[in-house]
C-alpha cells in the first residue's frame, strides 16, 4: 500500500519533527519570550481545564474569559519571566556545584 504525496515522508522530517525543530530554534535564540509564552498558554489552558472541572461539580457556573485572558497575562507577565530568572539562577548556582556523574 502506497502513502499519497502528502502523507509520504520527507527528508526532514514529518510535521512534528519540523515543528520541534523550529521550537528548538526559537528557544535558542529567544529563551525569555518562548518561556513566557509557554507560561501563558499553560496558565489559560490550566483555567479552561478548572472552568470544565468547576462546570461538571457546578452546572450552573459560567465560563469567565476574562479570568482566562488574566490566568493567560499571568503566565506571560509573571510566571515565565520569574521562572527564567529563577532557572538561570539555578543553572549557575546549583547546577554548577553538583558534580556530573
């Protein structure tokens, strides 16, 4: 059974591999904005899975975008910025004194 020419494999790569590769890239050369992204979906993922959690105890509560979007601002501006620093901290600090096996 042959695979059409979309779904045949190329030299680099299916999908996901090209888009962990360019993950890759972008974090490599932007570690502070990809982290801070990252932060930001998690946070607004992590409050939509709380409102379906809050909905199934609760029928009668309502999905609230605007905590969504502030969870979201959150990750952004809060979380990934201070997960850098503290990260990096890490790196130099502990990482450092902690002997490779």
């Amino acid at each position: 059974m042959q695979h059409g020419g979309s779904m045949g494999h190329s030299s680099s790569g299916g999908p996901l591999r090209r888009a962990l590769a360019l993950g890759s890239h972008l974090y490599q050369r932007h570690p502070l904005l990809i982290k801070c992204v990252t932060s930001g979906i998690g946070f607004a993922f992590g409050d939509v899975l709380t409102h379906l959690a809050a909905a199934r105890a609760r029928p009668m509560t309502r999905y609230s975008p605007r905590r969504t979007a502030l969870m979201a601002a959150a990750g952004l501006c809060v979380a990934g910025p201070a997960g850098h620093v503290f990260l990096g901290w890490m790196e130099q600090h502990v990482m450092a004194a902690t002997p490779m096996r």
